[in-house]
C-alpha cells in the first residue's frame, strides 16, 4: 500500500470517528460525567480534523514533490 492511501484512509477513519462521536453527543443522552469526557476528547479531535482538512485542501503543491500526493512542481 502506497504512502498516500495510508494517509488517507487514516484520515477517513479519524474523521469517521469525530463525526459518530459528534452525533453522540447531539442525538444520544450521555451521563454528565461521561459528557465531559467526550467534549475534551471532541476538542482535541477537532483540532486534528481541521489539519487534517488542511492537509489535503491546502496548499498540496509543496507536499505533491515529495510523496507523490497532489500536483507539485
């Protein structure tokens, strides 16, 4: 498996999970201990999910030249 698919499917599977555990939190009752639990957890990986988005919206011609991902120059 190439570099580039194994970013990206752990990409999919990181933001999968950010998004279930967000309908957790919106359509399911959760314990008040267990709700501050999951809002840390939520903020920690909402922080990844942007970077993620970042990653593969941004700016990919300076990562493009060197894992084959993206256009580069």
């Amino acid at each position: 498996m190439s570099r580039w698919k194994v970013r990206l499917t752990i990409a999919v599977v990181f933001s999968l999970g950010f998004f279930i555990m967000l309908g957790f939190l919106l359509f399911i009752e959760i314990p008040q201990g267990n709700r501050e639990v999951l809002l840390t957890l939520l903020g920690g990986m909402a922080g990844s999910v942007s970077m993620i988005i970042a990653f593969y919206f941004g700016d990919s011609d300076s990562h493009g030249a060197q894992d084959g991902y993206g256009g580069g120059k």
